[in-house]
C-alpha cells in the first residue's frame, strides 16, 4: 500500500502556486514541491491531484492500493460524486477522471489540515518555487 497526502498553496486567490506530494510505502519515501502556475486555491489542489495520478502512472504504482489524504473538502466531494458544476474545476477534473480507471484501488480520504503538514510544507517549497521563477522571468 502506499499512502500519499497531497495539498497546494496560492499566494492571493488566485496567485501564484505550488504543489506538494508526498508518497510513503514499503521502500519508499518521496517528496515532491513543485510550482503551479497562477490558480485559485480550490484549482490548485485539482491540479496538485491531477499531478499525483500522473506522478503514480509514471513510476507505474498504478496496481498499487493507494490511499490519498487530502485536506480540501471540495476536491474529495468532487472525487467522491464524480461531478462538479464548477467551470473553474472542470479541466482539471475531466483529466482526473480519465486517469483514475487506471488505477486499481485509489482512495481519496479527507483528513483535516492539522494531519496534512508534510504536505502543507512542501506545497509552500513549490509555491517558493513559483514564486521564484515568476521574478526571474
């Protein structure tokens, strides 16, 4: 099993962004912080799942059960329903349902954002991140 919590962090609403994953199982420990470019904070943390599937899919963990832990409510009701009427969320949630029959078993589970910390650290290194690129532009 492996256990991945995921969060996202914007600078205004919307801003500038990043994300963070975190993925722990039997031989691994990885962490990810990566920049995001400009969405709301609801955006983000779709874009930061979205990054996770593709991140599972590319080191083939898709066989794997999966728990993801996430402290947004609305983009595990959005899972959970299989719908949004948000247009903000749509692009991003028509990718996530494309990529989530390849996976045999991945849960979503809320969990509140004092559990979320790991997370929450390395999505604000990819909002650093972000931010950075976004100076030296």
């Amino acid at each position: 099993m492996i256990k991945s919590y995921i969060d996202a962090a914007t600078k205004g609403n919307p801003g500038i962004s990043g994300g963070g994953i975190l993925l722990v199982g039997e031989g691994i420990h990885e962490q990810h912080a990566f920049p995001l470019p400009t969405l709301t904070n609801h955006q983000a943390e779709f874009a930061t799942f979205l990054a996770l599937l593709e991140l599972l899919l590319d080191k083939n963990y898709h066989e794997e059960t999966i728990m993801v832990y996430s402290d947004s409510k609305i983009l595990v009701q959005t899972v959970d329903k299989n719908f949004t009427g948000n247009p903000d969320f749509l692009p991003f949630f028509q990718e996530i349902q494309q990529l989530l029959p390849h996976f045999s078993l991945l849960i979503l589970q809320w969990i509140p954002e004092n559990q979320n910390k790991g997370a929450d650290n390395l999505a604000r290194q990819g909002l650093q991140k972000a931010l950075k690129k976004s100076q030296n532009r």
